[in-house]
C-alpha cells in the first residue's frame, strides 16, 4: 500500500460512534480502514505490536448485524486500541518485554467492559518494558515515534497508544498510568490524557497494579472522547482492592464549572537527580494559566507541599511491582540490564519497605492534600521537558538513566502515590513543533470536576483541530 492509498485519519471517538448511529458508515469500513491505516505505519510510526485484523473485521461484522437487529451500544462497533499490559483473550502479553509468552485465556475486566459497550478492540499497542520508562521503544521491538516529529519520543509507556490516536490510526485508545504513563505521552502528542481515580477502573486480573500507583486510562483529541471511553471502561467486580462509587463524567463536558480557584505551581516535586524547568515548557503552562483567568477562574501562586517523603514512599512500591512482573517471565534473563537491576532492587524492597510506603499514604494525602483547603484545583506543567529523541536513554546505565527520565518528567507521579486524577491538557508547542502539555490536578473522586474544566479550556484553545503531517 502507498502512502496515497493510505485512508484518511480517523474522526474523533464521539464522532464516529455518531456516524454508526446515522448509519453514515459502518464498522466494517471504519475497522478495515484503521487497519489499513496501522498496516501502513508499522514500519514508521511502529505503534502496534499486536494487529488482530481477522478477529478484529469478524467482530466488526457482528456489530453491523448487531445495529441491524437494532441493538445499540456506547461505542458499538468503534474500532479502539489498547496497551500491552492488558490482557485480550487469545493474545499474548508483554508489556514491552523479549521472550516467549502463552497467549492469555480471558480478557482483562477493562477488555471485557469495552466489548460490553461494542467496541473492536484492532490491536495491543507498544510500551517501554515493564513500563518503567516514559520513553517507549528497545532493541526487541524497536522505537516508537511521534507523529509530531519522527525523530522524538511520543512518551511512555503508553507511548504507542499516544502515537497511535495522535496519528489517527484509531479515534482512542486506552493506557495506564503509574507514574504519569498517560499523561506523559499525552502530553507529547498533542492529546487529553485522564489518570482517573485509584479504584475508578478494575485492574483484573490484578486486584490492584504496580501496589496502587497504575491505573487505566484513555487517551484521546478531545476532552468528550477521552470521557466517553473512561465511561465505557469504568466499574469493579469481586476482588478488586480498590472501589468506587459509578459515576459519569460525560456528564460533565460542556457543563460549566463554574468559577473555580486554582493553584498555579511550578515547584519541582523532590528528586534525588538534577532536574530544570524548561523555558518554553513555563512560558507555555503560564500562557494556559492566564486562559484560565481569562474564562474567569481565580489563578493563584500556590505549590503542594510535597516535601520529601513522596520519594521513598514511590519508590519501594515501584520497584516491587517491576520485581513482581519480572518474576513472571519465562526467561528474565532476556530483559533490559537495568530492567533486571530495578527488579532485583524491588525484591529487596518488597517487604518492610513497601509495607512502610503503603502505611505512609494516608500522611501524604493529607499534607499534600491541605491545598486543597485553599483550592479547587492545581495546575502544573506535566513534564519539565519537551519530548526527548527516541534514543535518549538508549545504551545508557542505571543512574544515567534516571537522570534522564527524572529530569523530563517530575511531576506526574506524586499523584500516583496519592491514587487522586489528573488530566493533561495540551498547551501548545515549542518554537521546534513539539507538544507540550499541563496536567489539572484533583483531590478524591474529582473526575467530573477537571473534566468540566478541561472542556472549558479546550472550547477556547481548539487544540483538537490542529495535527500532525502525516509523514508516516
């Protein structure tokens, strides 16, 4: 296939579901057309590492005779991808890992709630491995670029599911986040990223992920999309270890949400690595915090008081869930060095330790949580970098590593720790072309706020109608 026969990106996820619901397509042609689409990029883009192209059409052609029938459902016959770090029946999953894997006997609960609601899930998309990175690529499976600028990182670890909806191989696609994975990669391309609350979304087969720090979450253009498919996903079943009361956040787009205070911050949560503001990365999350005063909220100087306790308590649970995948695998030995040293390191770390992290919750939460005397909602800057080159950390050893990582990305994963959402939102591009993004930040069960919040912005800025060249 040519890059001239290649089809039309895809429309948003709203939009789509709406033309099946007018009949003015079907799934068959909207799933065959977002395979061809993925066909096409393999070789450039290398989003995907799993392409279910006969199941996927089979299951196309049974959401048309569905609608036929005149059943209907959320995103009923909606071609979506998702992460592999979830399990889809009859696929295997590595999570970004070499080596030989038994194809999994049943879907994830997250997989079996987006078949529920009609969507054809085309394929599984790449991360970095064991998602410890937010860079996504390795010499197994290659490098995943962004669509805004080839030579650059769309993130990680969702960063295959980012490159795929910012390239509109699938109108959305769904992540997970456990130390910003989804608001990272959203934020370096361009798109609205949601780490819903601990607890919104079952992780089954896993009462819970990574020790509480991962989520699910979607990744979309818009502010309704990305709500659509939390909708679709959200819930729990028996087992789970965290749980949620349902709730809608459809319902909150387009809503006003009326005039809020929200605490502008800068401060670099603590690291044990330098780490700098990017010039352009402030100048661009001022410019949307001046939008924010402009729709007539109340922007004020204020930082979470994080201290420096936020550290020890991520770490032993992060490195502990590394051990805990690692040790899964047929043969560890093929993984990354410094994936096998983390791995070891959270061995070590899996007892008092973690145990000690877990019982200090509660004390961040409140400390950090006293801002939220004072505001509605915080907003920071969601990475203090652009987008680095694919071949950052490439090559690189433990330490020099985290210096990399640490230095682009402080400032998602103590809302990890705390189990609270947060949402990229994207706010512009360097002078270079490359996305940037500012995370709105909330205390428990905030979701519809920040949803609301984010539509609002996104009404004003229109960052849905700008993307990418298709070079691809």
């Amino acid at each position: 296939m040519t890059t001239h026969d290649v089809p039309a990106r895809s429309a948003g996820l709203t939009d789509t579901a709406a033309a099946l619901d007018t009949g003015t397509t079907t799934s068959v042609e909207l799933v065959r057309d977002a395979l061809d689409r993925i066909d096409a990029s393999r070789s450039t883009l290398n989003a995907f590492r799993v392409v279910r192209r006969e199941a996927a059409l089979a299951e196309a052609a049974e959401a048309d005779r569905r609608r036929a029938r005149g059943e209907h459902a959320p995103l009923l016959g909606v071609p979506i991808a998702i992460k592999d770090d979830t399990d889809i029946a009859g696929e295997t999953t590595v999570f970004g890992c070499p080596g030989d894997f038994p194809a999994r006997q049943h879907d994830a609960e997250v997989v079996r709630r987006l078949r529920d609601a009609g969507a054809v899930v085309v394929g599984k998309t790449h991360s970095s491995e064991v998602g410890q990175w937010p860079l996504t690529g390795n010499p197994t499976y290659g490098h995943t670029r962004n669509p805004w600028s080839r030579d650059h990182t769309p993130g990680g670890s969702s960063g295959g599911s980012a490159a795929a909806v910012a390239a509109g191989l699938v109108p959305a696609a769904l992540g997970s986040d456990g130390a910003g994975s989804v608001r990272i990669p959203a934020a370096w391309t361009n798109l609205v990223g949601i780490k819903p609350q601990r607890g919104r979304i079952s992780m089954w087969p896993h009462p819970e992920a990574f020790h509480g720090l991962t989520t699910h979450g979607p990744l979309a253009r818009t502010v309704a999309d990305a709500a659509l498919l939390l909708d679709a996903v959200s819930g729990n079943r028996p087992g789970d270890l965290h749980r949620r009361d349902p709730m809608r956040v459809s319902d909150a787009v387009g809503r006003d949400p009326g005039r809020l205070r929200i605490a502008f911050s800068l401060k670099l949560p603590f690291t044990a690595t330098p780490r700098r503001l990017d010039p352009q990365v402030r100048t661009r999350t001022a410019a949307l915090a001046t939008t924010l005063r402009d729709l007539g909220h109340e922007v004020v100087l204020a930082d979470p008081d994080y201290g420096i306790m936020f550290g020890l308590d991520f770490l032993p649970r992060s490195m502990a869930g590394i051990y805990d995948w690692v040790s899964t695998l047929s043969d560890p030995s093929l993984v990354d060095p410094r994936t096998r040293t983390n791995a070891h390191t959270g061995k070590l770390l899996h007892g008092l330790p973690l145990r000690a992290a877990r019982a200090a919750e509660p004390r961040l939460r409140r400390r950090v949580g006293r801002i939220f005397d004072r505001v509605d909602v915080v907003l920071t800057p969601t990475t203090a970098t652009p987008p680095p080159p694919i071949d950052a950390i490439d090559g690189l050893g433990g330490w020099a590593t985290d210096k990399v990582i640490t230095a682009a990305c402080p400032y998602a994963w103590p809302w990890n720790v705390l189990g609270w959402p947060g949402v990229n939102v994207p706010a512009g591009f360097t002078d270079d072309g490359l996305p940037v993004g500012a995370q709105l930040l909330g205390h428990d069960d905030s979701e519809p706020m920040l949803v609301s919040l984010a539509a609002q912005l996104e009404s004003a800025l229109l960052w849905h109608e700008q993307s990418p060249a298709r070079w691809w």
